[in-house]
C-alpha cells in the first residue's frame, strides 16, 4: 500500500504525504477479500484535485471478474460475519468508528483535495460519518425477537430481524465518507456483508475507510472497496443472484436504471435519489436567523447537496428586506482552495455541474428574473461558480423545475399559506423541506401539508445517526439511519409454533 504523491493546490510543491500524519490512510489499490488490489497503469482512474486540476493519484478500473471476485468474498464471509453475536459485530464497528475520530484530520484532508469541500466541512463529515458506527452498533445490540399476540389457540408466535446477504452499496462524490457509513454500518450490524463502489471521483475516502476496517479487526470479504467504470461494475452487482440487496445514493436519472436493472432477480432495493428542496419563510420570523438558516441551507458543500434549498419562498411583507440581507450576506462568501482557512464555497465537481449552472443563470435571466449577485464563473477558475442570487423565479424556469447542484440561489415571493403549499408541493422530487415560522399552528399545518420525507421547521441542520433519512416520491424508496435503517439490509421472518405437548 503506497501513498500516492500530489502537489497540494495551496502549497506548490509540497505533497499530501508531507501531511498525512497517517500516509497509510491514502492507497492507490481497491480492496477486494482482504487483499490490496492493484491493476496495469493502462487499466487505472485517474483522481484530481477539482481545485486545479492537479493529479492526486491513481485507482484501478476492475473488470467484472474482480467485482465477481469481490462478491465471491463477500459470499465466503457471510456465514461466519452473520453468525456472530450482535454485541460482537458492535463493538468492531465501534472501534472502526473511533479510529476515523482519532485520524479525523487525515479523513478531511483527503476528502478536500478529492471532493474539494472546505477542510471544516470535511472534518465535520468525519464526525457525521463515524456516529453511524456507533449508532448502528447500539441498534443492533437492541435487535431482538418480538413477540405477536396470538389470534390463534395454543400457538406462539414471534418476529425475527435475520440478514438479507451480500449487499452492494453504490455511493456519491458530495459526501463520500458519510454515505458510505450510512449504509455499510446499517448493513454490517444486521450480519450482511458489503461491496461497496464508491464514485470514481472521490474513491480515496472510501479506501480510507478500508484502511480502518481492517484495523478495526473487520474481518475479510465482510467490507469491500471497488473502483471503475460505473456501469460495469453496478450491472455486475445487479446480475449476480448473490447479491441480494441494492443501496444508491445519487441521481434519480440514474437510480432509474438501477431499479431497471436490479428488477429481473427482484433485488431488495433502496434509494436516496435527487432533492428539491423548498425554504419557506413566513412574515413573522427574525429576517436574520432565516437569512442565516437559507444561507446554511443553500450553500454547504457550494450547493452540492440533495438537501440544498433550491426553490426559496418569502412571504412578501418581507420578501425585499428579505432579498437585501441574503444577497449582501451571499455577497460576503470567502470562496477559494478547501486548503485555505475560512473557505465557504469551493470547486464543484465537474464541468457538467458548472454548466447547468450557467444554464439555470442564463434561462432565469431570460425569463424575467433578475441577478442580485453573482451569475458567472469565479476568475480562481473553471470549476468554481460565482455564490449567485437570482429574483423572482418563476414556474416555468428551470431552476423552479430542476435540482441545481450548485451555489445558485433563486427567490420568489407568496403571499397565502395555500399557495406556497401549491408551489412546494409541485414537484416529482420529495426529499426535505424548510419552514421559518414563529406561529405553531402554522407549523403544524405545513409539516402536515408538504410532501416530503423530512421537514425541518426553524432550523437547518436535522441529520444523524437517529434520523430515517429519505424521500417520497421520485426522492427515493426506504429510509437510511435511524431505527428503520437496517430495514434495507434485513428480511422479517414470521415464526409460529405450536404450544400442544
């Protein structure tokens, strides 16, 4: 396992291994059955750093016989791994969970120069992403039989949480630590096994993670890193009967295709696909706090995030003072290298991304709206995307009817609950929305009303190990975290004896 060599972006000539306290933490090789796997350097994917392009390093692009080989693995542990007592399985997730916290600060730099995310934010997924270990492994202490009231004479019966086998988990580039632990902590505290193919742009989280579990005395074939070419490897996943159970995170275009292909062998599915989030402020709200909770919710990881506000509504008693305070405080926004301290707003991930950018920018404009601030490419580069306000939006533009991915805010004014209702609700997607109101029976009613998996009323911040993250609608199926996260993972089986000597 040798370090890849980089120039970080910030420190011309000087390499990630000048500080990695952990240069182990950073490995060009999947992880396939407890083995380091490495391919011909014509067979490998190039990793860069989305800041400036520069190389971070190389990993391989496996063909179907060594994802096969990763299930044959997979399949090889179960019996053992799913045999083992709940209590045992727990306590090796919680030691692999207290080595991320001790090597936080190693995590967070390899995802930042992977990901391009401010180091706070990285390291703050660190923490996100490690409470799913302990989280899952107190869940799975707590699995127990569960008794039925009978309906029938002289008979027992009983429910029984029992591992559904080897599960892919195929995960994003905007979280690529914490979506990973989301799934794999559920699924290995039930007893199931995993082959996990994380994003071709941020594959060295997810070897990080390798890296630990093996440490953490996970024992082979239970946890399984893959990297290559997407389709490849997920119609793998997809076609091989032994895998039984499929976790996406990411696109809804794509999370079709998976149900598409997955269906033939009638694979046990979950999905947390595209958001569209609304943030609705009402008129009797301090302007400031619902200012600063659009920013929060609009802006982390520079827009990249399915729980990102994209559609804000302010009610229109406020809606100018309204748009003044949050386009001076969008004005304010440090953008620039994750490297540098007080960074807001980094790189995005790709072209495509600052594309549709410039397209919602463009169609908005044309449209009527006007552009507060922002509205172009950043001059630090390709990928970065000015922090951008744009009023009013209107039905029929594109940032009204598509997930924009980016730091582009767009606002518009309503003026009655119903209404704002109506606009909200008036969408395929049903992930998350948001509520600033002061009126308790206004809440109530629109936490009632909004078609959404998760709604958050006066705050931003609602995830974490205890929460059934998830959507409705095109927004994904099952719930991820929480005491309903193993659902994804596990079958329930009925057990009725009989109680006659």
């Amino acid at each position: 396992m040798s370090p890849a060599k980089i120039s970080l972006s910030s420190k011309s000539g000087e390499t990630i291994t000048d500080y990695l306290k952990n240069a182990g933490l950073l490995v060009e090789t999947a992880y396939i059955n407890g083995q380091w796997i490495k391919t011909p350097a014509d067979q490998v994917i190039t990793v860069t750093n989305p800041f400036d392009g520069s190389v971070i390093g190389t990993v391989p692009s496996l063909d179907q016989k060594a994802v096969t080989d990763a299930i044959d693995g997979a399949e090889a542990a179960f019996a053992k791994w799913s045999q083992l007592l709940p209590h045992q399985r727990a306590q090796k997730l919680r030691i692999w969970g207290e080595l991320m916290l001790a090597e936080r600060e190693d995590l967070g730099l390899i995802m930042t120069l992977e990901q391009g995310k401010p180091l706070a934010e990285s390291m703050g997924e660190i923490d996100y992403a490690a409470s799913f270990f302990d989280w899952f492994a107190g869940v799975a202490e707590r699995n127990a039989l569960v008794g039925i009231t009978p309906h029938l004479a002289r008979a027992s019966m009983v429910t029984v949480r029992e591992p559904v086998g080897i599960c892919a988990l195929i995960t994003p580039w905007n979280f690529p630590s914490a979506m990973i632990t989301r799934k794999a902590a559920a699924a290995l505290a039930v007893g199931c096994t995993v082959v996990v193919k994380p994003a071709s742009e941020t594959p060295f989280s997810a070897l990080a993670l390798a890296v630990l579990a093996e440490k953490a005395g996970i024992p082979k074939g239970v946890f399984n890193v893959v990297t290559g070419k997407s389709a490849v490897i997920a119609k793998t996943m997809c076609d091989d009967v032994r895998v039984r159970a499929l976790s996406f995170t990411g696109s809804t275009k794509v999370g079709r295709l998976l149900l598409k292909w997955a269906s033939p062998l009638v694979k046990k599915v979950s999905m947390e696909l595209g958001g569209h989030a609304p943030f609705i402020v009402f008129e009797d709200v301090d302007i400031d706090h619902a200012v600063q909770g659009a920013i929060a919710a609009k802006f982390q990881t520079s827009g990249q995030d399915c729980l990102a506000a994209n559609r804000i509504y302010i009610h229109h008693d406020i809606l100018d003072e309204f748009i003044k305070r949050f386009t001076k405080a969008v004005g304010e926004l440090k953008v620039g290298d994750g490297m540098e301290p007080g960074t807001e707003i980094g790189p995005l991930m790709n072209d495509g991304s600052v594309n549709k950018c410039i397209e919602h920018v463009q169609d908005a404009i044309r449209k009527g709206a006007v552009l507060h601030v922002g509205g172009k490419v950043h001059s630090l580069g390709k990928l970065f995307f000015q922090p951008t306000v744009l009023a009013p939006m209107t039905p029929d533009m594109l940032i009204a009817n598509e997930e924009t991915f980016g730091p582009v805010a767009a606002i518009t004014g309503f003026s009655r609950e119903e209404d704002v209702i109506k606009l909200a609700n008036a969408t395929e997607y049903g992930l998350a929305a948001y509520v600033y109101t002061k009126n308790g029976a206004r809440a109530a009613r629109m936490a009632g009303a909004l078609e959404f998996g998760m709604i958050a009323i006066n705050r931003v911040k609602m995830t974490g190990g205890p929460v059934p993250f998830g959507g409705v609608k095109q927004s994904g199926l099952g719930r991820e975290g929480g005491e309903f996260g193993m659902d994804a993972f596990s079958n329930i089986k009925f057990i009725c004896s009989s109680l006659e000597s």
